[in-house]
C-alpha cells in the first residue's frame, strides 16, 4: 500500500519524501484539532481505580 502511494507522488525523491511529510502532518492536524475534540463526547472512559 505504501509503494502504490509513493509511486503516485511526483518528483524525485526528496520532493515525494517532503509531500509525504507535509501529508502527514496534515493528517495529524486533522486528527488533534477536528476529528478527537469531536468524538471525544460521545467515549465516556470506564471508572479507573488503581489501588
């Protein structure tokens, strides 16, 4: 999977891996700022109890 995605991005090497890295990042951002805030309501953890 990760081989077909690498081939689908253009530019040599070092501009692939900086795309790459840009997407990442973009994915994280999404992640941390949108999509946890918003389903974090709806998980109600277990009762923890450490003794």
């Amino acid at each position: 999977m990760y081989a077909a995605l690498w081939r689908l991005l253009p530019g040599p090497c070092w501009v692939r891996l900086f795309i790459a890295l840009v997407l990442v990042a973009a994915v994280l951002y999404a992640l941390f700022f949108y999509v946890f805030p918003w389903i974090s309501p709806l998980i109600t953890p277990g009762e923890v109890d450490l003794q």
